[in-house]
C-alpha cells in the first residue's frame, strides 16, 4: 500500500466522521446507532471508491465495502480516542 491509498481510506474516515458527527446532532438518533450508520456509510463510500479511484486499495466489491466499512468504524474509534484523552 502506497501513499496514495492511504489518502483514498483516510478520505472515507473523515467523510464518515463528518457524517457521524451530523447523525449526533440528530435527538431521534440514539448514539448506539451512530456506529452503524457510519459502518454503512463507509461501507457504500469503499464501493463507490472503487468505481471512482483508480488508485483505491480494492479491486473487488466485496473487498471495497469491508475497507468502507473498516474505515467507517475508525471514524467512531477516532472519535473515542479524542474523549479519553481530552478526560
């Protein structure tokens, strides 16, 4: 993995952050559900990565969603760490 698909997953993390951080603004949206919101959001953004980016890590749609999906689930691990340091 180069540099370059580094960029492409590091993309989709914050993409997914970004759409995390807009689902906790949300009161109906329970924080329990956050995390799967941006696993599913990942998950269509590694498909749409594939398609879209020649230099993307994946080549099949099977491993595009779980590279989405992985990276959408970092957003909110992401998200966690900055709560335990900032304590």
């Amino acid at each position: 993995m180069d540099i370059m698909q580094i960029g492409t997953v590091l993309a989709i993390v914050i993409i997914c952050y970004l759409i995390g951080l807009g689902a906790k603004l949300y009161p109906k949206i329970k924080d329990e559900a956050i995390p799967v919101i941006v696993g599913v959001a990942g998950g269509v953004l590694g498909v749409a990565g594939m398609y879209l980016m020649p230099e993307f890590p994946a080549k099949d749609i099977l491993n595009a969603i779980a590279i989405g999906i992985v990276s959408g689930l970092a957003s909110t691990g992401a998200n966690q760490a900055y709560k335990q340091i900032k304590k």
